[in-house]
C-alpha cells in the first residue's frame, strides 16, 4: 500500500480522465528511463498486465476492510494502470465511452 494522499478535493471525472489519457498518450515520446508511464507502455506486456491485476486484488483488499480513503487511493492506482493499458492496445476514452453507453440501453 502507498502514502495515503492527503486534502483531496472533488474533481470532475471527466476532465480529470481527458486530462490524463491526454498525458499517458504524450509518454509515447518519452524514453523509458524518463517515465514510469513510458516504462509500461514500451515495455514487455506481462508488466503492465501484472500490474493491472495487482491493483485489481489492492482495490478488492481495501474494500475487505471497509477503508474508504484506501479503497478511493487504490482505485485510484487501478484506473491509471488500466488508462496505460488502453492507451498502449490503442483503445480511446471516446470508443469507452461509446462501449458503456451502448451497455446502458
């Protein structure tokens, strides 16, 4: 478990997503020495897919103890490794986006 983050305020998810998986999509020019972010996207898939499932089973543990800040700090660390994932097999928050819209008809 990481530092718990401390003043978090209220944001707009979807600014805030945007905004990040704008980022994520510039790490593509930097080296992998230069960025964590870098790192997962150029490096070998079984990484970042671990990490991926790491931060599933954290977000799953902190919901087994009823933490809500742990619970909001690993979700957290969950949607970050899985925008790295989608940016790195090409898929977009508009074509998300689309796929959970279609899911709520």
């Amino acid at each position: 478990m990481g530092e718990r983050t401390a003043n978090v305020h209220d944001g707009d998810i979807g600014t805030t997503l945007t905004s990040l998986a704008a980022t994520l999509h510039g790490r593509w020019d930097m080296t992998p020495d230069q960025s964590y972010t870098a790192r997962l996207l150029h490096g070998k898939e079984d990484k970042l897919l671990s990490k991926l499932a790491e931060e599933a089973s954290e977000v799953i543990m902190a919901c087994k103890d009823d933490d809500h800040d742990h619970i909001r700090y690993e979700a957290a660390d969950l949607v970050y490794h899985l925008l790295v994932t989608l940016e790195r097999y090409g898929v977009t928050l508009d074509e998300l986006a689309g796929e959970l819209n279609a899911r709520m008809r």
